[in-house]
C-alpha cells in the first residue's frame, strides 16, 4: 500500500528538510543554521541531501501488512468450521489410552 509509505516518519520528516534546504538556498545561509555551530552556507545542501535520503529510506521500507478481518461467529467462513472428533480429543483422553 503506496499510502502508508508516503505518511511514514521517514518521508514526512525528509519532506520538511527538503522544504526548509530549498528555502534556505533562496534565502541565504541564514535561515539554515545548526546553533553553536558556525555558519559556513552548505548547511542548506546538507538538509537538502539529507531529505532526499530520508525519503528514500521510507520509500524503501515495506509497508505495515494489512490486518484480516476477523470472521464474525454467524460466518461461514473456512475457519468457522466445526472440528471432528479427531481434532476434538483432548489430551487427557490420549493419555488414558
């Protein structure tokens, strides 16, 4: 399912890096910064290289398998099927034989 990868952590957060590094090369240097640290101008190709990777990566990652359904009791279903008296017997009754 193409929906659960594209909402997955990895593309969302990678979305929002690729946005910010796009912003911040129309901007300047600026506007992408790491603090503490001293501003050199490639930080906006650093979350731009950086998204594109978190993106791959989940859309890379399988996706969460779908869960059956549960058959209602009413159903007739394959599993709903009543069991024969060879798979009935319990273990106490093995034992006494």
């Amino acid at each position: 399912m193409l929906r659960s990868r594209l909402l997955s952590t990895f593309t969302v957060i990678g979305a929002i890096l690729i946005v910010l590094s796009i912003v911040g090369l129309i901007i300047g240097p600026r506007f992408v910064y790491d603090p503490g640290q001293p501003v050199t101008g490639k930080e906006a190709w650093y979350y731009l290289i950086i998204g594109i990777l978190m993106v791959v990566n989940g859309m890379l990652t399988p996706p969460i398998p779908e869960e059956k359904p549960v058959p209602r009791a009413g159903s007739k279903s394959v599993t709903a099927r009543p069991q024969t008296r060879e798979t009935a017997v319990s273990t106490a009754e093995k034992s006494s034989e």
